[in-house]
C-alpha cells in the first residue's frame, strides 16, 4: 500500500529516495506543490530504512508543523500523536507509538543538547529549508557535529524548493542531490506594476478585486504584516458581496483564526485568504488558485548599534516569488498577479538573506557556548559577523549568563535549562530570589513581553496598566498562557507586588532601564536611547525599566518606548549594582591646553554622579596625549630648536649613511614608534606648559646607543671649527640640507667648501657682514673667491672701512677683529 498520491511529482523520486538515504545524506530540491512535505514523509515511513527509529522532520513554522502533522494523520486514518505527531512551543502531541515527530527547529536544538546522540531517532529532515532561519543553519551544524563525532548512522534529508545548493554542497559534499522536476499544476503570471499615488494597501485590494471578478476559486493574497492585513480587510468588505469570506492567516492570530483560513468555508463560499509569508511554504490551503502578490514582506533586522529589531518592509526575493506563486497551483492550475513589473522581477534579489545574518545572535551564542564548540568551528553556511558576536555577548554578559571567557555562569545553565528567551528566564529566575508573589508577577510579565498587547492599541506604555487590566479579566486568553509558566516554574499563584514591576523588568532587560533627559527622552544603561510617545503617562518619571521598543521611520533618533514602568533610584541600587562602576574620564580641556579629570560614578552609560578627580588615570593621560599628537602631528609637539636639530640630522643620517641602522624619525616613523620612545614619559604631564617642559632632545637621543651618537657627532656634527678657531652651529632642515651661518672675515683662507656625511652633502655657506647681515650664499667657496668676492670687497671698504678686506682672502689669515685690533695684536 503506497501513501504517495500519483498525481504528485515526488512519486517519481520515491524509489531514488530511499536508495540514496541508505546509504548517503541527501539534499531533495523540490519546486512547490510537488509533495515534498506531505508525500516524501508518509513514503519514509514505509521505508525499510527507518522501521526501527523515528524521524524527525523540521518545519520553520508552527501553524505549518500542526498543520502538516494534521493532514499526514488524516492520511493514515489516525488522530495526531499515533503515527504522526508534532512538538511545537507549548503542545506536545506525541505518544510511544509516534515515529514521525514534527518539530520547529528549536525543539531539535534543545532535544541535541539534552542528548546530542539522538537516541531512537534514525533520519533528521529539515523542510523548506531556503528560509534559513537560525535555528535551522544551527541545528543543520549540531546533526553534522553529532554525525562526525558520535552518530555516523544518523541521516539528513534537507528539502526545498528553492536553494543555494552549492553553498549546501560545501557543508555537505558527500550528500546525494536528487532533483524532482515540475509542479503539480500550471500557474499563469500576471505582471500589474501600479505606479500610482495610491497606498499598497489600496493596491493590493483593488487587484484583489479585480481577481475575484476574472477568475472563480479562492484567492490567496500577501501582505507585508498583521497591520496592512487588517486595513485590507476593511477595504474589501467594503466592496465585496456577501458570498465571500475575508480571512486573516498570520503568527500572532488565534489557532481558531488560522484554522478557518486554511480550512474549506462550512457554506461553501468563497475565500480571500491575507496572509503574511507565513503562507509562503508548506501550508495548503484548499481552494485555493489564485494568488495576488504585493511583492513586499517585513524583515526583521537587528540593529547592532541600537540593539533592537526593526522590522523593515522590503522587496521579496526570486525564490519568495516563486514559493508565493506555487500557492495558486497546488490543486489545480491556478494564476498569479504581481504587483510589480517583469523589469522589476528581475532586478530582485536571488535569495532572502540568511536569518544568522541579520538577527540578535544572543540565543545563538548561549545555545554555542552550551554546546562547547566556538562558533569559528561550526559549519554554517554563512558565519556571523565579529560585531554581532560581540554585541550578543554583551548583552549576555549583561543578564550574566557569560562571563568575558564566554563561559556559562551558573545562572546561565539555569537559563538554558528554562527555555524560552534568555532575557525572560532570567527575570523568572531572578524574582524567585524575591518571593513566591514576585515571581507570580514575572509570569504575568513574560507573557507580556512574549505575546501582543492585551489593550490593543489604547492606553500608553505602562506596563501595569496592562498588568491591571489582566487581573480585572480572569478570563482573559493570555492567562492561559500566565498558568503555563506557573505550572512550568512550580509557583503558587498569588497576588502581585506590582510597585516591583520596573524591578523585575530591570532583570529582563538590564542594558534599558533609562534615566530622563527631556521631553519624554530617556538615555539608557546600553548608551542608546529611547523615546515615550506624545501624552504618555511616563513622561517626567526620573527613572524606567524598559521591556519593550520599536524603531519606525517616525522615531530615528530614539526608539519609541511601547512597553515600560517606572523604577526607583533606590531600587536600581539594591538589585543592579554589579551594573554601578566608578571610573576617571580624561579629557582635553581646549580652552585651558589641558587634560581634566572627573570621578565618574555611572550605571552603564548612564552618570549617576560627577566629581573632579585627584589623580588622572595614567592610561587615560597618555591616550588623550596621543590623540593629541594624532590631530597635531608629532612635529606639532614643543620641540625646541636643540631637538629639530637632531631630528634633521638624524633624517640625514638614514639617508647618507645607510650602512648603519639609525632610527626612523620621519613624521611616520616618530607617530609609529611614539609608544616605545614618547608615551611611557608622558603619564604625569597633564597639560602644555608642562609638556613643554620634557627633554624631547634626550628622549629622542636615548635611542641611538654610545657608538652611534659619536658617529652621527662625527658625521653629522652639530658644530664645526672655523678659520677663526671659533665653533660656528650648523643648521640641519627639513628638506635635508644644512647651512653654515658665518661672518666673512672668519673663513678668510678656507679654500675649500664644508661638507658632512663622508663629503656628500656640501654646506650652504651663508657668508655674513660684521654686523652679521647676509652678504652671499654659496656652495663654491674657491669660486666665490676668484669671482664675485671683488664686489662684495669693494662694498664692506666702503661701509666697513675698520676691518679687513684682503685682496686676496684664500690665502689670507681668518679673523674677528677690526683693523686696529688685528694690528695691534700682530705687533
């Protein structure tokens, strides 16, 4: 007896299948409708491959994993937890004769680190697998570790219709690929680009219109989210007649909601089903031929610089296309229209991008860091970016979970061992520390924090308006799930302190409580910053404990505080002092040409107090010095004439003498080595004036040893002797020459013209008059002589008639004297 439908394309691949899987992984690409989810399933269960050990089979969606398990017991004649059954977030339908269990992906993540040899279990299969959620690309790296190390018997089947399977290939390179080829029927494209002024949503509802008049059948249309859904449905029952059913399909709906989409109308009209994407793959929704498409999803990305998620409405890819397409022709040919020009189709991208790519890698890490194995090791497809990881483990050394060695904390394994988000088990975890009563009230505000606003969209942000509300209808859906986390945590139901609230919220969510700045701004423990929406009833509270945010268009700055409650300066300090640090801020002060220093008590980023500091941390001296240095340059320091002296000299010396190795004292070379020969000396100097002060000279002297500094004195001399016997400085320059200031008369018999560095670099001889006023410029002493010393001789007679203008000054004696003086001394 076969449960493969011969209409179905993946009858074809059955016989393929179970030959690849005895022996290989196997990698299934499968177009839309050609039965991979339902058929390949029921076709495994007859195998003779896995009689003996269950399968597990993935689904990134619960609607879809209930769903599927539905219809495949229907299939087999039997209620779901015999055969089939299924493990999503708060139902469990398996019993010991289940051998096919439906999971979504984080269940298969905690069933690996509870027991990562998978007992009993012989064949994983991960369905629609091109979503690439998180979870999925992790559980994928688990099953590989769990195959190489302790189950190489264990099999994979990754099933999709569309797939980068040669990424895949890479992870997987000894997997069968088996490919099933066409659809179960034809869908028709209609491309309706709509340039008009009109919103998507008015778009979408009048090719939905239009649809519903052209074409018989149920229509299926997407929408970017919850909230266009529901003004589209408002549109169209407006218009349409009363032999049509608007319905919502979306995550956050009711299982009665999402049942009566999916489900056959009981009167047999017609349907118009808006879904998100979450109808994107796996779901059949019967009656279903036409699809209208308005191109557009919600991403949710998180921004590591504000350490939210924002969900971004955004152009869908190629394969989300095509998957939204394939919805049209599951049972029959059906018809899709796109809201969006063929030019336009193809200018979309090949692939959504992978979850791990965009989202908060805080559970990610934690389940890693329990896993043991360093994120670099695992075999992902895509690897996560250094910023994400280190964000995630900020933010879980914040709820200290992590320790900086990325080492789980006690506290941490009782974290992982609750489930759930990490921020909400520690606030559970924590308030048990408090009272049976406090951690009651930390149930109630999990299911907040994980479900929608009970009040919808009225009242402000106050969490215990909401909390209120809860208690005044017992009745209420949520408290359904409020008794779960009883049940789940051992705790008594009983009354709640509700002025703990921001306190317990602060467990949650440490990195927001806020302090006031102004107009309902709040700057928070993480550095970010949110916003309280216009009238809020928070506005002008010192300070809050954030548990929820959004970032929009309308708040850029700031994300808008949508869920929150005041806290007490006084309780931060009672439960939130491992997050209180004192520190010494350096600064430079422009006005003063100095470094100040302040003794800063802060909660996160957030200064609690400010006083002047007695001592100026060192670290902190040197780095603003070498900011400073940075936007002034090293030749900007106050070095005297001594010290660019040397600095020249040295320069000349790489240049001229490259037999030795002298140090590099270029502006790049000094900013380079600046820590080795500057910084240690700088950590008591604390503004200009002092910095002034430092013997630049001799630090940078010190870095020639003994023989070297007599070499460059040697070579490169600072000084030189004259005909006059007197020692004259010379002066080095930047642009690597070097000049001799010296009267006239004192070279009086020098023939030939001074040179440095073994004769290859000539001095500038810059001859003065008596009264020390330039009178020539030259290189050519000899020259000088024979030629244009005529004129300047004929000239100084006449303006220094007391002293001495020889005829012949090559050969005659140097002097410093006047006439008189000379001759008097001759006598």
């Amino acid at each position: 007896m076969s449960f493969v439908k011969k209409t179905l394309p993946v009858e074809h691949i059955i016989p393929q299948l179970h030959a690849a899987l005895s022996a290989n992984d196997v990698i299934l690409m499968a177009p839309p409708g050609a039965g991979k989810s339902t058929a390949v399933p029921l076709a495994l269960l007859q195998g003779k491959e896995f009689t003996k050990s269950k399968i597990i089979m993935l689904q990134p969606r619960r609607i879809a994993a209930r769903n599927i398990a539905h219809f495949l017991a229907k299939q087999l004649g039997e209620k779901v937890g015999q055969t089939v059954g299924y493990r999503i977030r708060g139902e469990n339908k398996v019993s010991s004769e289940t051998r096919l269990e439906i999971v979504t992906e984080g269940i298969l993540t905690r069933m690996l680190q509870s027991n990562p040899e998978l007992p009993g279990v012989g064949l994983v299969v991960f369905d629609e697998f091109h979503e690439r959620s998180m979870h999925a690309d992790f559980s994928l790296a688990l099953c590989l570790e769990v195959k190489d190390a302790l189950r190489d018997d264990l099999r994979l089947l990754i099933m999709s219709a569309t797939l980068d399977v040669a990424s895949l290939s890479s992870l997987i390179p000894q997997a069968k690929h088996i490919a099933c080829e066409g659809r179960s029927y034809p869908v028709e494209t209609h491309y309706r680009p709509d340039t008009g002024s009109a919103s998507l949503v008015e778009k979408v509802a009048g090719l939905t219109v239009f649809a519903a008049k052209q074409h018989v059948g149920d229509i299926l249309v997407f929408l970017p989210g919850q909230g266009e859904i529901r003004r589209c449905a408002s549109l169209l029952e407006r218009t349409m007649t009363t032999d049509i059913q608007i319905h919502s399909l979306f995550s956050l709906q009711s299982l009665a909601a999402q049942e009566a989409a999916l489900a056959p109308d009981p009167d047999a009209k017609r349907k118009i089903i808006l879904a998100t994407n979450i109808a994107e793959t796996s779901l059949t929704i019967e009656g279903v031929t036409v699809v209208v498409d308005s191109g557009m999803q919600k991403n949710a990305i998180y921004q590591l610089n504000k350490g939210l998620t924002q969900l971004r409405t955004q152009m869908i890819s190629k394969a989300s296309a095509t998957q939204r397409a394939g919805r049209a022709g599951r049972l029959a040919p059906g018809v899709c229209y796109r809201l969006w020009s063929k030019e336009q189709h193809q200018r979309l991208v090949e692939h959504t991008q992978a979850e791990i790519l965009t989202s908060d890698l805080a559970p990610f890490l934690l389940e890693a860091c329990v896993w043991g194995t360093p994120v670099g090791d695992f075999a992902l497809i895509d690897m996560p970016s250094d910023a994400q990881l280190k964000q995630a483990h900020s933010v879980l050394m914040g709820l200290q979970i992590l320790d900086e060695n990325l080492h789980v904390s006690p506290h941490g394994k009782a974290v992982h061992a609750l489930g759930g988000q990490a921020n909400i088990a520690t606030m559970l975890l924590k308030s048990r520390g408090l009272s049976t009563g406090h951690q009651s009230l930390a149930c109630a505000i999990a299911v907040l924090l994980e479900d929608k606003n009970p009040l919808g969209n009225q009242g402000g942000s106050l969490c215990d308006e909401r909390l209120t509300f809860l208690l005044q209808h017992r009745n209420h859906p949520m408290w359904r799930n409020i008794r779960q986390w009883h049940k789940k945590l051992g705790c008594e139901l009983t009354s709640w302190p509700l002025e703990y609230t921001g306190v317990l919220l602060g467990f949650a969510f440490p990195q927001w409580i806020g302090k006031s700045t102004s107009g309902g701004r709040y700057g928070l423990v993480d550095g970010t910053g949110g916003q309280l929406g216009d009238n809020d009833p928070l506005i002008g509270q010192p300070w809050i404990a954030i548990g929820e945010m959004l970032l929009s268009d309308a708040y850029q700055s700031n994300a808008r505080i949508t869920l929150a409650e005041p806290i007490g300066r006084g309780q931060i300090e009672q439960h939130f002092s491992h997050l209180i640090s004192t520190q010494t801020r350096c600064q430079w002060d422009e006005a003063r040409s100095a470094i100040s220093a302040q003794s800063l008590e802060r909660l996160g980023r957030i200064i609690l107090n400010k006083t002047p500091a007695k001592k100026p941390n060192s670290a902190q001296v040197c780095q603003i010095w070498r900011e400073q240095i940075d936007l002034r340059g090293v030749m900007g320091l106050p070095f005297n004439e001594n010290t660019l002296q040397l600095v020249y000299r040295l320069r000349m010396a790489r240049t001229y003498l490259t037999e030795s190795d002298w140090p590099d004292v270029s502006e790049t070379g000094l900013l380079t080595n600046i820590d080795k020969w500057l910084m240690p000396y700088l950590a008591d100097v604390l503004n200009w004036q002092q910095l002034s002060k430092v013997d630049f000279y001799s630090l940078l002297l010190n870095q020639l040893d003994y023989g070297a500094q007599q070499s460059l004195n040697r070579l490169l001399p600072s000084k030189i002797t004259v005909p006059s016997a007197n020692r004259i400085s010379l002066e080095y320059d930047a642009k690597g020459s070097v000049s001799l200031a010296v009267k006239l008369q004192e070279v009086y018999g020098l023939t030939d013209t001074p040179s440095v560095a073994r004769g290859q670099v000539k001095v500038q001889m810059v001859l003065l008059s008596p009264a020390g006023r330039p009178l020539q410029q030259t290189q050519d002493l000899a020259g000088f002589w024979q030629g244009s010393y005529k004129d300047v001789q004929k000239e100084m007679k006449g303006r220094y008639q007391k002293h001495f203008w020889p005829d012949d000054p090559a050969s005659a004696p140097a002097t410093t004297k006047t006439n008189k003086k000379r001759l008097a001394s001759n006598q």
